[in-house]
C-alpha cells in the first residue's frame, strides 16, 4: 500500500481529553450547595437534584435546589454587602476582575472539561472558545472598572442584580453578566441553568480563591420555577438580567412591570445566513457549520435559516451535503468530534417535533447517513429545503442542529425574507463584494451582522437583539449602561419606584388647581384682549385637530376635550384621540421611515429650522404656557428659550452621536452603528407642557425616529401650536404626528402596538405598569418614569446621552480582513 493509499484511507482515532480530575473535583464537592456569603450552605429544604452527563445520560453529581428562603438569605447578603462594594475605588474592583481572569486562566482545563461533561459541547469548543473568552471578559471589565470614574461620570450602580443565565453557555453568560456587574460595583445573586451548574459552582470557589468580599457573588442553583421565580419577585432586586427563551423574557416583563427594576433581556432568534452569488461557496460551507452546528446548534445566535441567491443554490446544497457526510458526532471529550450531545433527553425531543412538523408542512429533509450514538442525547446534523418562508421551520427556533434553506432573487428580496421574522438577534452576509455586503447589513433588523463570517464575539463588542430578541446589550461601553444609573436619580428618590413628582412646574400646577391663586396677574395680564380684539369683535375659535402625516386632521371619535387653565378658565379645545387615530398616526410614522435615512447634517438642519420658527413666535408660546399653568410670564418665556436651547442641543449632537470601531483580538474591524429604533410613541409629562414635549421629540427625531407624541393632556396647547411650525420647517409629513387625548388610555395602545418600536412615558406610577405590561405583546423597549419627577429645566436631568441613548440601538457590524 503506497503513502498516498493510506492517507486517503485512514480513519480518524480517538483523542480523548482526560476526565480524571474533572470527575475527582466533582467527587470531592458532592452534593453540591448553595454559595452565600462566600460560604457553601446547605439549601433550607435540604432538596437536590441530580445533574446528569448529556453524552452517556448517567447522572454526575447532586446539586442543591433553592427555593424562596434561600434566594432571601442571598439577596439579603448582596444587599448587605452593596454599600461597601459600589464605594469601594474602582481601581480596587479593577484588580479583583483581573485577579478573577488570571484564576481562569489557570484553571482552564478544569473548566474546559466540566463544561463538556455537564453540557454536551465538544471539547474543542469549551477549551478553544468559550474558556478563553470568559478570561476576555473579566480583563476587558476590569479596565471599566478602573476607567468609570472619569468614563462615566454623573453615574453610580443599580444595586443588587438579579442574573438567569440559559445552559448552552454555561460559563460564558456567566461571565457576561457578571463581569460588567461587578465592574460598575453592583453586587450579584446569580442562578445558574438547573441542567449546567458545574461551572458556575467553580467559579464560585474561584471567588473565595482570589478572596471577593463576602456577599459580593452569590450563586443559587435550582429550578426556574422556584429559585428563577424567587428572584425575579424579589422586592429587594434592583435589576434583573436574563438570557433564555422569548416566552420566559415575556413572563420576567410581566412580572417586574411596575417593579421599578432594571431590566435586559436577550431572548431567542432565527438567524438568516445569506448568501450572494459571488461568494466563496467553500467558505461558505464551513460558514454554515460554524453557523448552525456549532454548540449543537444551540446557540440563539444561530444561523438556522440559510437564505441562498436561486442561481447557485444548487451547487451549495450539494457541497454541504457532502461536507455533512463528513461531520463527526460522539463523545463530546473526544477531540476529533464536530458535534456534541444535546443538553437534555426534553430537548432532545422539542427538536425532533419540530421536525416533525416541517416534514408534515411538505420540507425535504436530509440527513447525513453517519450514525448517532445510541447513548445519550445526540442529534444528527439536519438539512431542509423546499422550506416556505411562512412555516414552522423558517419561523419559529428550534436550538438544535436543524437548518431550512430559502432561496432569493435580488438583495432586496433577501432583506424582505431575512427580516421576515418577529426576532432580530444576529445574521451573516457572504459575498466577494464588500460594497454590496456593507450595503445589506444596516438593512438587517438584528443586533449583530457577520460578514463572511460567523458566531464572532468579543467583550469590547456590544451583543443584544431587535424585536422579540429582546433589549439590553451585553459586552462593550453600551453593555455598562445596564448596570448603572443616573447618579441625579438616586439622590432624589432612593432605590424604589413610585416616588411623587416634586419638579418646581408641577408643585405649581398641582397648588393651583382649583384656585387659580398661583400668579393670578399673569392670568389678568392676557384677559381683556383674549375676550375680544380690538374692534370690539369675539377672537376667532381655535380647535387644534390631531396633527397625522404632516396635517391637521380630525379625531375618528368626532368629540373633543374642553381645556381649562389652573382658575377654571376655558382655554379652548382639542380633539380626543382614540385607537384608530393611534393607528393612523403609526401608519403614517412607519411612511416617514426614509427620516432615519436622510443624512445627519440634514437632519441636524431641520431642528435648528424648527427651532428658528418657535424663536420667532417665543412671546406667543409663553403667553399660552401662562394660561395653562398661571405661572408667571417671566418664568414661562425662561421655559421657551430652555426649549430653543434643547432644540439647538439634538441638533448639535445629532451629527456627533456616532458609532464606533472596535478592534477585537481578531483580523478584521467592528462597526459599531447607532442606529434609529423605529417608530417610537410618547407620553409627555404634564410639568413644563412645551419643554417636556420638545424635550422627548428633540432627540427621537434627530436620530432617525419617526414619532406618535401624545401630549400633556393637562396642558396639550402648547404642542398643538407647535403644528405650524413644524409645517414650515421642512419636517418631512409623517416624522411628527401628535395625538391629543386621554394620556393612560393612548399610551397603552401605543404600547400594545406591533409596529410601535419603543414607548416613552413619562406619567404615574400606575401608567407606567399599564405600559411595561402592555409593550409584552412585542416585546418592545420601554423607558418609563414610574411616577417620578425630572426638573425638565435642569441639563442633567432633562437632556443628554441618556436620551440619545434611549433613541437609538447598536448594530455591530463585523468586517474580518486579510488573505
């Protein structure tokens, strides 16, 4: 037999990773309790479980199951030891991060191992990708905390953070979450997945190792339906932080909703792998692996729906096909394996009924001819075609090693299926033409785009989701700004919601109302010429209509809502906005969606034209801020030009709020773009009626928004004169609508809405609960008051990043380089 003959025909032997001190470890710790304090304590019903090895299906060790009095007794400890952890110098907590890498690192193989017996992933993967970037993750924080001081100013921590984190990355979002925590001094009660504990167990010994104050890291292992729910409820937590399905995300919104608590979800996903004729169909293959057979394809990020141009579909079909033959399923420590076992027997059996439905829906199924092992949980690499865009399979994640094929015509055809689906968490663009890829991924409803490449990720790259893949960003600068909050907050209302308003604009309106004893000589100022003109003649009657689409247009329900000043005086009427006029108004914002489009100079250009026409007419404007709030005419003119100056502000910044390049350990860049949300609606408050208007419609529109504002409804005049003004000031129709009403009642419509991206509101504390439950229907961001008050005249509190912030999402868009 010649060299060349045994070459071709030699067979891969077994590299196994050595499971002897991994298993002694386990050996040693078992049963396994609860971290509190920096002590190992015994669950309070003395209950375990039993963690099990997906690839053999025989059980590894017991694992304590908290239950309510624990996570108390772990929260209790976080809280306790919150003070002195958010005050201690951020070079101290610096350290303590990179004390916490330097212990990774050194028990690297360790962790490798035990998270491929407690997870099913392949060796290789654990120690080649996950291990190594959870070390990134605690040195790349722990320069935050050493930086927020001087990169964060005017910002301090959340407090105690509540963090679920799901089992396919077991010690990654691990470290994802907790890392930035710690970084910005929050402290941390963490529960791990009920199925992959193992690690987080470790990294809790790791924690009395590098010698973390007490009650900083507590870790609760247990069921979601007892230690996750415990947490989420719990009135003591400040934030909570969440990786998992769509339909948990939905229960976690539904339960904190009025809570006051922080929140970020990153949910589920179907992500479109597309590829252009011109790409590389070699690369492309091993793309597609990487892509959806990666971690057993379950990952949220996954590749699962391959969108192919129609003219090389053929050709790419079969070379996966062929490179699937080739794929090795088996022992997960065994390193020569591609694919691993299935985390769970459950799991397991979702994806085989899923399945199930795309063969009954009429999609080809094939599958390798290599045999699964007949122990464990393993699933062999799955291919579909003849998938229609609208079926089960191409709508609905399946986190397992199944991917459905689409074919496409023209780039716009791929967009149009690509983000044809109610999640936006990542997706891949191939293609030979940089031009034509860096076209198609600002156009990709998702957080993270990969061009010829895939499942890249860095703790300097922002990760997080559009639409029902949830909001919040993990990783990078926008990552921290989840676990801090502004510093003006805490010092005037403490930790919990639902404090009362007590800015100096609605003191006044609430001791007037009745009365009108605040500044009745304003009111006496304007009387005698609002009663009649000169000539003796009754004024001509005003009835602001709704403003939709660039015009006045009358309210669906055909009433209007009479508005009286502070002494009971008839000021004039509005129209009562209803459903239907909500729908127009989002209608017509979704046709000005080009807005987001038009260049930022040309934006930026419009504001200040607005703001020129409101300085022309600023006696006018303060006259009718006079005769809705009685305040004095000097205080009202000061609360025009605080209007103009916030105008001149968004447009200063809406050219110089940009993006970033990151430069990961990686050839290639990262193109951080802030982009526009969408569609927002907006509830104005009722203090300062002109400024807190302009206050919230400044910044949604200069970054690319189109908005549906409902007005103060105590004091709706002042943004109902705004009409003209926006109409000579080259506003394109449909950019602002406003819709006058009942504030709580268009809210929650406005928040119920599929094609409403975000919701603003600024009200009561019951409005604002009314809001977060409305907005689970698509899982859109919320940014709500909980009933407290903000001094719109102070810089602080009522302008700058955090409203920008607000108005935007990150995409990061990855670009490798190189031959």
């Amino acid at each position: 037999m010649s060299i060349m003959e045994i070459f071709e025909t030699m067979a891969y032997g077994p590299a196994p990773e050595a499971s002897s001190l991994a298993l002694a470890w386990i050996k040693e710790h078992e049963p396994f309790q609860l971290f509190i304090n920096n002590e190992w304590t015994a669950p309070a019903a003395e209950s375990y479980f039993e963690s099990s090895n997906p690839a053999t299906g025989k059980g590894l060790t017991k694992v304590a199951a908290a239950d309510k009095a624990d996570v108390d007794k772990a929260v209790s400890a976080a809280r306790k030891a919150f003070p002195s952890w958010s005050k201690t110098p951020g070079h101290v907590r610096a350290r303590y991060l990179y004390a916490i890498a330097r212990h990774i690192q050194k028990h690297a193989r360790l962790l490798a191992v035990l998270e491929s017996l407690d997870n099913g992933k392949t060796i290789r993967e654990t120690r080649d990708l996950d291990i190594p970037l959870v070390a990134r993750h605690f040195y790349y924080h722990a320069g935050w905390a050493q930086l927020m001081e001087s990169e964060l100013p005017g910002y301090q921590p959340v407090g105690v953070v509540g963090q679920i984190i799901p089992w396919n990355f077991p010690l990654l979002m691990l470290a994802w979450k907790i890392a930035p925590a710690l970084a910005m001094g929050n402290t941390v009660v963490l529960k791990p997945a009920r199925y992959t504990s193992l690690t987080a167990l470790k990294f809790a010994e790791i924690m009395q190792e590098v010698g973390l104050p007490a009650g900083v890291v507590n870790i609760v292992t247990g069921e979601a339906s007892k230690a996750g729910e415990a947490l989420v409820n719990h009135p003591d937590i400040d934030k909570i932080a969440f990786t998992g399905s769509t339909e948990v995300g939905r229960s976690i919104r539904k339960a904190t909703a009025g809570s006051g608590k922080k929140l970020s979800l990153e949910l589920g996903g179907k992500s479109p792998f597309i590829v252009f004729d011109d790409a590389d169909l070699d690369s492309v293959v091993e793309g597609v692996v990487d892509a959806i057979w990666f971690n057993q394809g379950q990952v949220c990020c996954a590749g699962s729906r391959l969108l192919v141009q129609e003219n090389i579909a053929e050709r790419l079909i079969n070379k996966l096909r062929a490179r699937m033959e080739n794929l090795r399923i088996g022992d997960p420590l065994d390193k020569t394996m591609d694919i691993g076992a299935i985390v769970s027997p459950g799991q397991r059996q979702e994806i085989q009924n899923l399945v199930d439905i795309g063969v009954k829906e009429g999609a080809q199924l094939w599958q390798p001819s290599t045999a699964c092992p007949a122990d464990g949980s393993f699933f062999p690499p799955t291919l579909f075609t003849n998938v229609a865009p609208a079926s089960t399979l191409a709508q609905v994640e399946i986190f397992g090693p199944v991917l459905v094929t689409l074919t496409f015509r023209t780039p716009a055809e791929a967009v149009e299926i690509a983000n044809n689906t109610r999640y936006g968490l990542a997706a891949s663009v191939w293609s030979d033409n940089i031009n034509l890829a860096l076209d198609i991924a600002p156009k990709l409803k998702a957080g993270s785009v990969w061009i010829n490449s895939t499942n890249l990720f860095d703790a300097a790259c922002g990760f997080g989701g559009y639409r029902e893949s949830g909001y919040g960003r993990e990783g990078g600068k926008e990552g921290l700004y989840e676990y801090v909050k502004p510093a003006w907050l805490a010092a005037h209302h403490g930790r919990s919601g639902g404090v009362k308003a007590a800015t100096h604009a609605g003191e006044q309106m609430e001791a007037s109302n009745g009365n009108g004893a605040v500044h009745t000589d304003a009111l006496e100022e304007f009387s005698a010429t609002d009663a009649q003109d000169g000539y003796g003649f009754p004024p001509i009657d005003r009835t602001p209509k709704l403003f939709i689409g660039g015009k006045q247009a009358r309210p669906d329900s055909g009433y209007s809502l009479t508005i009286t000043g502070p002494g009971g005086r008839v000021l004039g009427e509005v129209g009562e906005g209803n459903r239907k006029d909500i729908r127009n108004a989002v209608e017509a914002a979704h046709k000005a969606s080009g807005w987001g489009g038009a260049s930022a100079h040309n934006r930026a250009q419009i504001l200040y034209y607005i703001a020129e026409n409101l300085g022309a007419r600023e006696a006018e404007f303060a006259r009718r801020i006079v005769e809705q709030t009685a305040r004095s005419y000097a205080d009202a003119l000061n609360e025009v030009r605080t209007s103009l100056s916030r105008l001149f502000s968004y447009a200063a910044w809406t050219d110089k709020f940009e993006g970033s390049v990151h430069l990961p350990p990686l050839r290639g860049a990262v193109l951080a773009m802030k982009e526009p949300i969408g569609v927002l609606g907006l509830a104005c408050p009722d203090d300062y009626p002109l400024l807190g208007f302009v206050s919230l419609v400044a910044p949604a529109i200069a970054m690319g928004n189109t908005v549906v504002a409902i007005p103060s409804p105590r004091a709706p005049l002042s943004a109902t004169d705004c009409y003209q003004v926006f109409e000579t000031s080259d506003v394109p129709a449909g950019v602002i609508n406003i819709v006058t009403g009942e504030r709580e009642a268009l809210s929650k419509v406005l928040a119920e809405h599929h094609d409403v991206n975000s919701m603003w509101y600024f009200g009561s504390a019951e409005g604002s609960k009314a809001v977060e439950l409305a907005s689970i229907s698509n899982m859109k961001r919320t940014w709500v008051n909980y009933g407290r008050g903000r001094n719109w005249l102070d810089r602080v509190q009522g302008e700058g990043e955090e409203f920008l912030r607000e108005a935007t999402q990150v995409k990061n868009i990855w670009v490798p380089y190189g031959e």
